[in-house]
C-alpha cells in the first residue's frame, strides 16, 4: 500500500536528497550531517502533512513550512562549502537537489507561479531582487 503523499513528485525528490546527503562521506563533520538530515526528515514530514490536509488554504501552510525547511537545507550546504567540507561539485548536486524542492514547493503552494520558478534555480529568479517590502503580505488565512 502506498500512501498519497509518496505519489508527490516532491516527496520522491525529497527522498533523492536524502540518499544524497546520506551518502556524503562527513565523518568529521557528523553533527552538520545529522542536522541536515533532521532537516530534510521535518522537510518531508511537512510535504506529507500537507498533502493529508484537506482544504487548499492547510495545505498551503504546511508547503511553506516544508519550503523553509528546504531554504535550511541550502543554507546547510552553503555553510559546508565555506567550511571546505563539500567540494564544488556536491554543493552543485545538492543545491540543484533543493532547488528542484523548492520549485516544486512554490508550484504546490501557488501554481500560478510554477512555470516561472521552474526556469530559475533556488535563489536566482531576477524577480526576487525587485521584491519590495510592501510587497510581501501574509495570505489572510496566516495573518
């Protein structure tokens, strides 16, 4: 039997990352592997959780939280690069890993913005430099 969330495109990325980071030989450097993959375990706890919501505006909620956790996830590695820890080409694999969630994330949260974040990797849509302040709002549901 086959629950409903391990259909998601999300979760199954979600599950390649983990391999990933499993798999990173870090050794010296365990606690950041364990945190990361706490992270990536809250990660698809969240997307699972949110797909067994049932009206749009839980759902949505439960997708933010696992976007943050998939923004953690960035930071993690972005951290082990400059520690020298992760050589070039695994922060490469795994940024493009968690940018892969994301973009799924964001179409699963507002699908009307899907096709345009699926062109930019995580953190490098030119619409995020020119976001202002205000134009950040809390859906009603969160506020």
């Amino acid at each position: 039997m086959r629950f409903e969330h391990e259909h998601l495109e999300a979760w199954q990325a979600t599950m390649e990352f983990l391999r990933f980071v499993a798999g990173l030989d870090l050794t010296a450097h365990r606690s950041v592997r364990d945190r990361l993959i706490e992270r990536i375990e809250s990660l698809a706890a969240c997307i699972a959780h949110g797909n067994a919501r049932r009206t749009f505006s839980d759902r949505r909620k439960w997708f933010e939280v696992a976007r943050g956790r998939t923004m953690e996830c960035a930071a993690d590695l972005d951290v082990l690069r400059e520690l020298q820890v992760l050589g070039p080409p695994q922060h490469t694999e795994g940024r493009r890993l968690a940018g892969r969630i994301n973009t799924m994330l964001m179409g699963m949260i507002d699908p009307q913005h899907a096709a345009t974040l699926e062109a930019f990797p995580l953190g490098e849509s030119p619409a995020a430099e020119s976001i202002e302040a205000e134009d950040i709002r809390l859906p009603e549901e969160l506020n």
